[in-house]
C-alpha cells in the first residue's frame, strides 16, 4: 500500500492584493478551488497568523480561518487558539 504524498497547491486569486492577510474570503477560495481541481467531494483551506510576530488587533497571532467546501456548500469558521 502506498502512502498519500502531501500536495501543495498554490494559484489562487489574492483578496485585496495581500496573499499573506488571512481571512474568510481566502479560506473559502482555497476550499472551493481544492474540490475544483481534484475534482473531490469536500474540500479544505486553512490560512491564519502563525506568530510569534506579525499579529494585529485585528487579526492576533493565533487567529486561524478553516474553510470546508461540499456539494452542499461552503462554510468558513473563525478562531483564536
């Protein structure tokens, strides 16, 4: 039996012009654009701000956005961890 080799996707179309902001505009597009090109019934993008550095008031270190695509829809949660 082979093991699944990890895959790295990358293309997607930026928000703002910021690949590098997370949100759940980007979490949505990457799960939606994994079932889209693999042709898959559920799809999953996460993004978020790793840290230590590069947090915000707004989007803190730790912040992270799980998007999960199926053919019933698209739904993205928002957490700090």
């Amino acid at each position: 039996m082979n093991a699944p080799r990890p895959i790295l996707v990358t293309g997607f179309e930026p928000f703002g012009g910021d690949t590098m902001n997370p949100s759940e505009q980007v979490a949505r597009a990457m799960a939606e654009g994994v079932r889209s090109t693999f042709e898959t019934a559920v799809g999953v993008g996460i993004t978020g701000v790793a840290g230590p550095g590069g947090g915000s008031a707004e989007k803190p270190v730790g912040l992270v956005f799980i998007g999960v695509s199926t053919p019933q829809g698209t739904r993205v949660r928002r957490d700090v961890w």
